[in-house]
C-alpha cells in the first residue's frame, strides 16, 4: 500500500454550544465554525440565539463547488 500523499493536521476545540475554533494548515488565523439562523432553525434552535458562523457543511460544499 502507498504512503498518504498528505496528512492534514487540524485542531478543533469547542468554545461554547455549536461554535468551534479550529487550527487548520496555511491559514493565518483560527476559522470559527458554528450555525446560522437557517441551520439553527433546522436544529428548533432560537433565531439569533448564537452569533453566527459558517456551517461544517457550508465549507465542504464550498470546496466542492471549487
């Protein structure tokens, strides 16, 4: 079996409810994930009750539109 091509190390680390902070290679900065109005709504959650953030899920549909 061929060795992996490239091995990503991230670090993710919940800050409070659905938000989360992560590490990920070549970005300067830490990238919040967390939900907005439309995915807090799916969950039941109160409209405005977090601050909103991109989705897990709006990140991978964004790569895969790229």
């Amino acid at each position: 079996m061929a060795e992996p091509t490239y091995v990503s190390h991230i670090t993710i680390e919940r800050i409070k409810g659905s938000l989360r902070r992560a590490i990920l290679p070549s970005e300067s900065q830490p990238v919040l994930f967390g939900v907005h109005d439309e995915v807090a709504q799916h969950y039941r959650a109160t409209p405005g009750a977090y601050e909103p953030h991109a989705t897990t899920l709006d990140y991978v549909v964004a790569s895969a539109a790229g």
